[in-house]
C-alpha cells in the first residue's frame, strides 16, 4: 500500500499529496481539494497535517495542491465513498 500511495519525504516528515490521493482514488483533484478544504477538524489538526502547496501544470501554470500526513491521508480517506475507498480502507484495517 505505501508504494502506491506516492509517499514523499518533505521537510522530513512522509507526506502524500492530493494529487497522488486523486489518482489513487480516481477522484478529480479539485473534488479533493474541496473535500479537504471542507473537513471539519480543527485549525491546529489542517495546519500540521495539511500542507498548501503547489505544483507546475502540463501548460507550465502553478496550481494548488495539499500535502498531508499520515493522520491528514487517513482522516481524508475515511470519509470517501466507493470500491476504491473500500479497498483501501480494507487494507488499512489488516
């Protein structure tokens, strides 16, 4: 699971990007940016565990993206629906 998961070492920490979480979960990155943008935990959670971020397109323009802990993956990843979602929340539990 952690090979699939595009896992990155920023600032020392293991961080996965939305954009991987996207792909992954065959979700559209402006669902999950909405999603994360919308979860209701805490200031202090999303500020340690949801990173803003960003990355160079295809047409060379910057856009948003989120870096999230392993804490922020699994709070994001706990509220999707569907057989991706279900899959990998299988696999969490074992």
């Amino acid at each position: 699971m952690t090979n699939t998961l595009g896992i990155i070492i920023e600032n020392n920490r293991p961080v996965v990007s939305s954009r991987k979480v996207a792909e992954i979960f065959e979700k559209e990155h402006r669902r999950v940016l909405q999603d994360i943008r919308e979860l209701s935990c805490g200031d202090d959670f999303r500020l340690h565990n949801f990173v803003q971020s960003s990355y160079i397109n295809s047409q060379d323009k910057e856009q948003p993206e989120y870096l999230m802990t392993r804490d922020g993956f699994t709070l994001l990843a706990m509220g999707f629906t569907g057989s991706k979602a279900m899959q990998w929340k299988i696999k969490y539990i074992e």
